[in-house]
C-alpha cells in the first residue's frame, strides 16, 4: 500500500497521526495529552484487545472517570444534601460544556439520556398537522424510524421515506442534494436524516442539504416552514463542526460514543428559532419551570433547556461528569481530533480496497464518510467476519439492519498498527 499516495488523495497531512504539538501548557495532573500514545494511556482498554467498536460504547478516559467516581461516593455518602447542594450548577455546568463544544447558547441545550431519548422526545412532541408529511430516508436507523412513526401516528401526519443514493462507495454529495430537493412538496414540515449512516458508514453533506432547504423555506410561510432535523451522534465528537456550520434546525446525540463521555448521556440541541415546534413530553425538573408551578416566580416563556430536560432522578454521577467528557476533546482540540480520526480509517479503507476478497461499501473519501466503515468478505456472513475477527482479539461488530454488514470503527485512541494488523486480519480471512 502506497501510504503518503492515500494521503495525499485524502488531503490528510503525513505524520498526523503520531504527535500533537506541545500542550503542557494545558496539563493538569490527571492528564498527559502531548501524544497519541499519552492520549490513550488515559483509557483502561483490556491489553490484549483491539478496539474497533467505540462507536457502539466508549470507553470512559481516567478524567471522565475520576469524575464519576467522585460524585458516586458522595451520592454514597450524604445524597439528600449532596443533590439539594448541586443539582442546580451541576445541571448547568453540563449544559454549558456541551454548548462551548458546539458553539451555541446553553438555552439550546437539553440533556438527554442517549440519542434515542433525545429522537424520541423531538419527533414526538412535534406540533405537526393532518396532513402533514415528514421526508426522511431509507437508510435511518430503527430509533428514527420508530420515532416518527409514533409523531405520525399523533398527529395524524404521513411520512415518506427515500433513498439518497444506490451505492453509497460511489455516490456523490450533489446527487443526494439533489434527489431530497426533489422530493420536497407542498406539505412538507419535517425533514428527517442521519449525519453518518450506521448501516453503510455514510456521511451526508449536511450543510448543502440545509442549504437548499432554506431556499425551499424562504419561498414559504412561517406557518409551512419545513424543520430540519438531524441524528448526528456518528459525527459527533469526530468533525469539527458547529451548530452553525450544519445549518440544520434541531441535532440529536448521545455522548457516550465518539465523545467517549459518560454511559447515558446525550444532548438534544435546539434552534432558538425551532423551539416553538416542539411541545414537552416529559416534565422538566429544572428550576425556573418547577418554581412557577410552585408559584414562586410569576409566569413566564421559559427556554428550551429548561422546557425539555426530561426531569425526575438520573445517573447524575454520569450526567455531572459530562463537563469533563468536553473538555478531554477541547483540550486536545476538535481540529485534532478530526484530522487523526480520518488519518486512521483512510489508512484502514486504502487497505481493505486493495483486497479482491472485500467490498467496501462506505466511501473512501473523508468528505463522505467519518469513522464507520461496512464491508463484506466473500463467502462469510458478517457474524461470521466478526467471530473470526474477534478470534484474533479484533472487536468488530455487525450492523443491525435488514442488510447488515461487518463494521470496523477506529477512533482517535486507536495507533497506526492497530489498524494495520485489522488490515492483515481481513486479508488473511477466507471462507
């Protein structure tokens, strides 16, 4: 395999993947950030495994887990006084640290459990009408689908569901544009989609695809406005992105994935512009919102946040841990992260595209794809690829889909012979 010729077609810089310049300067005592290898040191993966399945479930960094730690024994302690005494700033701490990753107000935040909760609580408390009709694709993931079956079935609105492409290896950004701004029609309120398919590994041009629906909107009502909705946890915490630079309406995520951030956390962010879409589903133990029931405060519009943050008692040592789950990414910087994570699974899809025995069926180039790469291997079924991998101490997994395909996931923790001897791996396996 020619590595600096990949590299050079991908537009990744040589040596991205070994050093991050100095940042002692950002040190504290929990953290050695000045390597890759410093990096991964923070997690406690099993030695003799090789981890290619973080986008199912992460694992947390020693920070993350500090933090955790910390706040159980507390709860364990005194947890009466300890919640009454935080639960306030600990909520909002959260909040804000999810908004300074994003670059968006803390309002627009809602914390969530994962991102089911968050697709759920969106798509079901959608004001929609009679008649109505929600667009969204065929390649969306079960919690979607059921999702917007269950807003449908409230509001009596229909969906329709369409492919954005055949073949996602060969499919192009302006080809899937177009065939959504086709299917637009008059009735259209919702547009739903996934930023980085799970089922083919897939990375939809989302801000093109915002684009030519507020040229749709801008011919429109308020009242007819379409609302574009994105599931973007398979992004999330891998491209340096903003709220602002996607363009969309509402983003959906959970955090313990790509951000490897506490198991049962996400975030639900929204639009201040959007919010009045949505109606509450579960009620909100937030401050302001429990106050004026109470009495206490007069009446008011309270904030989106505030509003939708399903409330009741969580696994609030995770969720208050949340705070250092952002920051670990900031402070090795977003951009970094980016450009390692592309470095490692362009190195991984060159590979597996040099062997006749294996169809790559997600996209090589980093524009089109993140991190999730499906492919098949003659003669074996993907469960079968996955037990033989894992035979050699590889976590790969399936996808959960009626077409399902073998998934190798590197994630910036991931090392350059990691991914190498997944490639050795593949290439040995044979029916």
């Amino acid at each position: 395999m020619d590595r600096r010729s990949f590299l050079n077609r991908s537009g990744i810089a040589i040596g991205a993947t070994l050093v991050l310049p100095s940042l002692a300067s950002q040190k504290s005592q929990h953290l050695t950030l000045d390597t890759w290898a410093g990096i991964r040191s923070q997690f406690r993966f099993a030695p003799d495994k090789i981890p290619m399945s973080q986008m199912l479930l992460a694992s947390h960094p020693k920070w993350v887990n500090d933090a955790i730690e910390k706040h159980r024994n507390s709860f364990d302690e005194n947890p009466v006084e300890y919640w009454e005494e935080n639960w306030i700033k600990l909520e909002k701490r959260a909040r804000e640290s999810a908004a300074a990753y994003l670059k968006v107000d803390p309002e627009e935040i809602m914390l969530t459990d994962s991102t089911t909760m968050g697709l759920g609580l969106l798509y079901t408390g959608l004001r929609l009408n009679e008649g109505d009709e929600i667009l969204t694709t065929t390649h969306d993931h079960y919690s979607t689908e059921k999702s917007l079956e269950y807003a449908a079935l409230k509001n009596k609105a229909s969906i329709r569901r369409i492919p954005l492409y055949t073949d996602p290896a060969n499919a192009s950004a302006g080809e899937m544009v177009d065939r959504m701004a086709k299917e637009i029609k008059a009735n259209t309120r919702i547009i739903a989609v996934t930023w980085v398919h799970s089922c083919t590994g897939m990375k939809l041009p989302i801000r093109q695809l915002a684009d030519a629906i507020k040229k749709v909107n801008e011919k429109r009502t308020e009242a007819a406005r379409i609302y574009f909705c994105v599931d973007g946890v398979h992004g999330f915490g891998i491209e340096n992105v903003t709220m602002e630079d996607l363009g969309c309406d509402f983003f959906a995520a959970g955090t313990h994935k790509w951000i490897f951030g506490p198991r049962g956390t996400g975030i639900l962010w929204g639009k201040k512009d959007a919010w009045n879409m949505v109606v509450p589903t579960v009620p909100a133990f937030s401050e302001i919102s429990y106050y004026m029931w109470l009495g206490a405060i007069p009446e008011a519009k309270i904030n989106f946040s505030d509003l939708h943050s399903p409330g009741g008692f969580h696994s609030f040592e995770h969720r208050w841990a949340l705070n250092e789950a952002f920051d670990f990414h900031l402070r090795i910087g977003k951009d970094k992260i980016e450009q390692r994570t592309h470095y490692l699974n362009t190195l991984l899809k060159e590979g597996l595209t040099e062997m006749k025995h294996v169809k790559l069926h997600t996209p090589v180039s980093t524009k089109l794809s993140a991190a999730i790469n499906c492919f098949e291997v003659d003669g074996l079924k993907p469960e079968e690829v996955v037990k033989k991998l894992r035979a050699k101490n590889i976590i790969a997994n399936t996808s959960p889909y009626k077409i399902s395909y073998t998934r190798l996931t590197p994630c910036m923790i991931n090392s350059e012979e990691e991914v190498k001897a997944c490639i050795d791996a593949v290439a040995g396996l044979r029916s």
